[in-house]
C-alpha cells in the first residue's frame, strides 16, 4: 500500500473510531435531557462510524506494526444541542475536506479497496450531517425529532429513516444488511 493511503486510511479509522465513542456518549446525554430519538440517532450515527472504521481497518490489511494515529475530534459534555453543532462541524469536515481527498488520493494511487472504503464515509456522512441539522433545529424548538426506525447498513454504513430498500443504494447489499435502531 502506499504510505499516504495507509496514513490517510489510519487517520480516518481514528477518526471513526473517537466519533463512534463520541456520538454514543452524546446519545446518552440527548436522552437525559429527553431528547430519546435525538438520543437514538446519536446511536444509530454511531454504529455507522463504527462500520466506517471497520472497513478503513480491513482495507489495511497488508500493514502491521505501530502507528501514531493523529485525528481532530471534538471533545467535551455540554448540552444536546451544543453536541449537535459539533456533530455536523465534524460530518462537514469530512464531506468538504478529508473524504473527498482521501478517495481522490487512494484513487490516483490504484487502492481500490481504499478508496471504497472512503465513498461508503462520504456518501453516509453527508446523510449524518442533513440528519443532525434536523435533529438540531428540533431540539432548539424544545422538542424531539419524530422518526421511525434509523436503518444503517452493516457493509457500508449507508443511513436513513424508515424502511429499508430491497438493495442498499451505495454498496447493493440486500435489505437484510440493515441494522434498525427503533
């Protein structure tokens, strides 16, 4: 594998990884503060990083050893809404500026495996961002989201709400890879 895309594909599964911690530890706090769906979301969102990462660290199958793995993640507790906010600054980031250049890289590259991994990130965090704005402006209206299940798709992380679609739009998986969160 060439070194960017290894680095690149080890910055995103740390990434993945603190956020899959992260939105879980916030869907807690949404619940208490009786948001529950907002607080479902939360854990669905999560379980979509964590497959994220699952398939930046599959795709570094070939490499072993140690590495220093440097990621931006925001941190703290504060209210739902303030994770939120910080929820969609980090979906953004890695719609506008980390996904797209890892896929192009790992493209320009030939690692195929790698830059599958990054579409399936891209394509779910632009749906995670538009989901958190959502939940956001409810909850600074003082009331929960309404929504049915929070379907992820367990190959690629796609995610919507509702029910899920006889094939998964980004990866073709059938309808029986989709995880519910109801």
């Amino acid at each position: 594998m060439h070194e960017m895309t290894g680095a690149n594909l080890r910055s995103a599964y740390g990434g993945e990884s603190m956020a899959h911690m992260r939105y879980r530890t916030w869907g807690i706090r949404a619940e208490k503060e009786g948001f529950p769906n907002v607080g479902r979301l939360f854990r669905a969102i999560a379980y979509a990083e964590e497959v994220h990462a699952n398939n930046h660290f599959r795709a570094l199958a070939g490499e072993a050893g140690a590495f220093l793995v440097a990621s931006g993640a925001g941190f703290g507790l504060g209210s739902t809404v303030d994770h939120l906010t910080g929820a969609i600054e980090g979906e953004e980031f890695e719609i506008s500026e980390m996904y797209p250049v890892y896929k192009a890289g790992a493209e320009h590259q030939g690692e195929a495996r790698a830059a599958e991994s990054f579409h399936y990130a891209l394509e779910a965090e632009r749906i995670h961002a538009r989901l958190y704005r959502e939940a956001r402006s409810a909850v600074e209206e003082g009331r929960d989201v309404e929504w049915g299940p929070v379907r992820i798709c367990d190959n690629c992380g796609h995610t919507l709400i509702g029910d899920a679609p006889d094939k998964c739009p980004i990866c073709q998986f059938a309808r029986d890879h989709f995880r519910a969160f109801a």
